[in-house]
C-alpha cells in the first residue's frame, strides 16, 4: 500500500471519530458504538499492515532493508493516532455524560427549591415612593462662584474652569462627591468635567482667591505640604468647601464672558448624602 493511500486510511479513521454525533440520527452511545467500531477496525488493519511489515525486516536483507522498516515506522505512527483519537473521544463521550447527568441533577433540585419557596405575603409597590431631593438654597449657600483665568499653558489639562465656593448650610454633617455639569449653553471639556474638592482648613478660611484661602493639605516626602484634594468629603456643618467645573466655550467665548452674558449657564450637580440618603444637589451656574 503507498504513502497516498496510508494518509487517506488515517484521515477516514479520525473522520469517524468526530467530538459530536457520527450519526446524526442515532442516539448518543449508539453514535459513540459506530465511531469506536469503525476506529477499532481501521486500528486492526494498520495493525495487520504493520505485521506484515515487520515481518518483511524479518526476511529482507542487503541493500532493500530500509525500505520494510520506514514502511513499519508509517504504520506504526498511524496505528497511535487512530489509538489516541479512540481514547479521546470515549474519554470525551464520558465526560459529557456525566455534565448531562450533573446538569439534570441540579435543574431537579432547583424546581424542588422553586416549589417549596413561600410567595411574600405583599409584594412590593411597582411604583415605590421616591424622596425628592432638597432644594439647593436648603443645602448650600454660594459663597463665591465666578471663572478663573483661561490657561495657556500645556501642563494644566483644564483651560476654562468655572470655581466655586459652597458652604453647608443644613446644620449636620454631609458627604459630597465631585461634581457633574449639564447645560446647553456651554459643554464641560471632559466627562466627569469636575475637579477634585478641596475643604477649608478651619471655618471661615476659604477665599475666593484659591491661592489666597487655607485648605486642609497633606505633607510630602520633600518636607512641604499642598492642599489635599478628595474625590469625596465629609463636610461638617457652616464649613466650605471649593472645586471647578472645566468648561469648553467655543475659541472666540470664555466663560466670563458667558456669564455676564447669559446670567445662568448651566447647573453643577453634586451627589450629596444626607440622613443616610443620596441626592443630587443641582445648583445654578450664575453669576452672583
């Protein structure tokens, strides 16, 4: 038998041992049967190619010796393939059945618990009550709100901010979080658009001025200090606190000039907790 015939022999044996059906219309184990006897016979004929190979070797001498014993070793390699694809497939037919029979298993007790689980005696209101969030005035008061100057330099990533100082005016303790913005008038340069926020070192030390107020600030390695920037705070009662909103006004605007021409230019939404609920504070963007 040629070379040509020995590879079109192994490609029909590992062709009837495929990871699904071999017969498509047959059960499992009766597709699994199929495919292990046509492997079992395809391996009993490489076998037998194979003895008859070996002996040739037995028998031939001189110079024709070689060609009985690469013929032996062909034979011998497609007999392991054909031998590993068995394996493999029955291995993998076993390993199916036994997901097959887990997956029944588990779908069985699932039905069991969803029976025996006791409907709630009220089911809850499709349209719960939801807590309005509190006016802004009720929660903070402006102490500054106005642009600063329009960078030009390359190391500051927001050109346009719009700075604002708000103090807690609920007389308890809240948590705020970074701001958001939303207008129509002028779209913040980045999402979030707000800067981190910095709180007031002692009652009544901001300004309006950043430079010019006292925040609470944090020691470097160097021995000096800068101001501590929080991504959320906790702000004690009558304390300010300050951050910005960075802003994209069209080339020709800034956003002083929006503001004295427009009054109010947007909103500043702030997460804030209070009593262990979530609100948004929105509080307007207008000159004051």
């Amino acid at each position: 038998m040629g070379r040509a015939q020995a590879a079109r022999l192994l490609r029909i044996s590992y062709g009837v041992l495929p990871r699904d059906r071999f017969v498509p219309f047959l059960k499992d184990w009766q597709s699994l049967l199929v495919g292990v006897l046509f492997g079992v016979l395809a391996l009993a004929f490489t076998g037998f190619e194979l003895w008859v190979q070996l002996k040739e070797i037995a028998r031939t001498g001189g110079p024709d010796y070689m060609t009985p014993v690469m013929g032996a070793l062909v034979w011998l390699c497609i007999f392991l393939l054909i031998a590993i694809a068995i394996f493999l497939n029955v291995r993998g037919a076993v390993q199916a059945r036994s997901l097959r029979v887990e997956n029944a298993e588990m779908r069985k007790q699932l039905e069991v618990a969803a029976e025996r689980q006791q409907p709630p005696a009220e089911l809850p209101s499709p349209n719960p009550q939801r807590t309005l969030s509190p006016a802004w005035s009720s929660v903070f008061k402006i102490q500054s709100l106005r642009a600063d100057c329009p960078s030009t330099s390359e190391e500051i990533h927001f050109k346009n901010k719009l700075r604002v100082n708000l103090q807690n005016i609920t007389g308890e303790v809240i948590y705020v979080w970074a701001p958001r913005w939303e207008s129509s008038v002028v779209q913040p340069q980045d999402d979030p658009p707000g800067s981190r926020v910095l709180v007031e070192k002692s009652k009544g030390s901001w300004n309006a001025s950043l430079s010019q107020g006292q925040w609470v600030t944090q020691n470097k390695a160097d021995g000096t200090s800068s101001n501590c920037e929080f991504c959320y705070i906790r702000l004690k009662p009558d304390f300010t606190f300050n951050c910005y909103v960075g802003l994209a006004p069209r080339p020709s605007e800034n956003v002083d000039g929006l503001l004295k021409r427009h009054g109010t230019i947007g909103t500043i939404k702030f997460p804030v907790r209070i009593d262990e609920a979530i609100h948004e504070v929105r509080v307007p963007a207008k000159e004051i």
